[in-house]
C-alpha cells in the first residue's frame, strides 16, 4: 500500500511539473511576441471609377503565429470595420494590402490596418497602422474621351444636315428655292443688261449731241467770217466814195 502511494504521488509530481513546465513556455511565447504593422501615411489621391490598393506591412517576432488583418475605415462622422468577404467586388485582400474597386467619393476617408493575434491579443501581441489617407475626386474628360464627343457631334450635325436636304427635297422645297434663287439671277442679269444697253444709248446721245454742237459752232464761225468780210468791204467802198 505505501508503495503504490508513493507512485502515486510521484506521477503527481510529474504531471505537475509538466504543466507547468507548459504553462512556462506558453508564458514566455506570450510575452515574446511582437506585432508591428507599417503602411504610409501619405495621401493618395485618385478619380472616380478607378481602383487603389492601399499597402500594409506585418511582421511578427518570436513566434510562428499567422496574425488576423483587419481593415478600418475613418470617416468625418462615422467609422466602421469593412467586411471584405460580404463585398467582394468592392473590397479584397492582397496579402495584406487592401485593393478597393470602383472608387466613388463615399469611398473618401483614413484607412487602418490592423494586425492581431487572436489566440494572445488579450497579451498586447496585435498593432495597428499609422493610418492611409485617401481622396476622391470627380473624374474629368480626357484627350480620348474629348476627341470621341467632338466626332460624335460632328456626326450628329452632319446626319441632320443630310436629312434636312433629303427632306427639301422630298417636298419640293429644295426646287422652288432654286427657283427662286436662279430667278433672281435672272433679273439680276436682265437689269444689269437694260443698265448697260441704257448706258450705251445714253452715251451715243451725248456724242451726236456734242458732233451737233461742234457742227453748230463751226457753222457760226464760218457765218461771223463772212460778215466781218463783207463789213471790209463796205468799208473800203465808203472810203473810195469819199475819195471821189
């Protein structure tokens, strides 16, 4: 009987000094883990509809634990924890990083990440980022984008114009315009001729008009000669008379 009691107790001892032999090696395992996490803390700037993945970096020491990454998003008046599995064409995980589809400005805030080791997180072995900033702005037009609108207008002008003509044309509108247009010409022309004909009646009146005058003139002088002649000779036959 003493002996098996002494057995006893010896197993006793043994089992007791290998559990806490365990617990001192979970203990120290527990106090020599550590947790670091690393992610920029610059703004990212990007557009709507555009993608960005944001960086983090872990490294855990003194232990051979896998840590569980969380992501948190910090807006103006709300936070909350993102659930990248319920969004998964929103939201996925590169590793560690954290890829985000489809930007909106919703999307706009400070992006945490968050590493812990869920088996010894109540002994301080998890860490969290210095947190990412990012921005979403509207997105502009680019040259592309500007170029196609550009050619899609011109298009759209150039289809209203044809159908404009054919429907001219259809109706009757198209003729009667040209028409009107080539009897405008017309009179243009025919006043222009009557213009020139009246022009030219007007200056073969002036040339007879002045060959009249000259003629006229020449007449006059020619009459003027002949009295002067004859007044000479009047005089000549008073002076002979009086010389008598």
């Amino acid at each position: 009987m003493k002996g098996r009691g002494a057995t006893n107790n010896s197993d006793i001892n043994m089992n007791f000094g290998f559990f806490f032999t365990m617990a001192f090696l979970v203990l120290g395992l527990v106090r020599g883990c550590m947790v670091d996490v690393q992610q920029p803390s610059k703004l990212m700037r990007k557009k709507e509809q555009q993608s960005v993945s944001i960086p983090c970096s872990v490294n855990v020491s003194s232990c051979q634990h896998t840590p569980q990454i969380s992501w948190y998003v910090f807006r103006k008046d709300y936070h909350y924890q993102i659930d990248v599995s319920s969004q998964p064409l929103k939201y996925k995980l590169d590793h560690h990083d954290l890829e985000i589809s489809s930007l909106s400005k919703t999307d706009c805030g400070v992006y945490y990440c968050a590493a812990a080791l869920l088996t010894l997180a109540h002994s301080g072995a998890q860490a969290i980022g210095q947190g990412t900033t990012l921005k979403v702005s509207e997105r502009g037009l680019n040259v592309r984008q500007v170029l196609l609108l550009t050619l899609l207008i011109l298009l759209t002008v150039y289809s209203l114009l044809i159908l404009g003509i054919i429907i001219c044309i259809k109706t009757g509108r198209f003729k009667s315009v040209f028409k009107r247009r080539w009897c405008k010409n017309e009179n243009k022309e025919d006043s222009t001729r009557q213009v020139v004909l009246f022009s030219g009646v007007v200056q073969e009146l002036c040339k007879r008009n002045l060959s009249g005058d000259k003629i006229q003139a020449r007449y006059k002088v020619s009459q003027d000669k002949s009295k002067g002649l004859q007044n000479v000779y009047n005089s000549e036959d008073v002076y002979q008379n009086l010389d008598e």
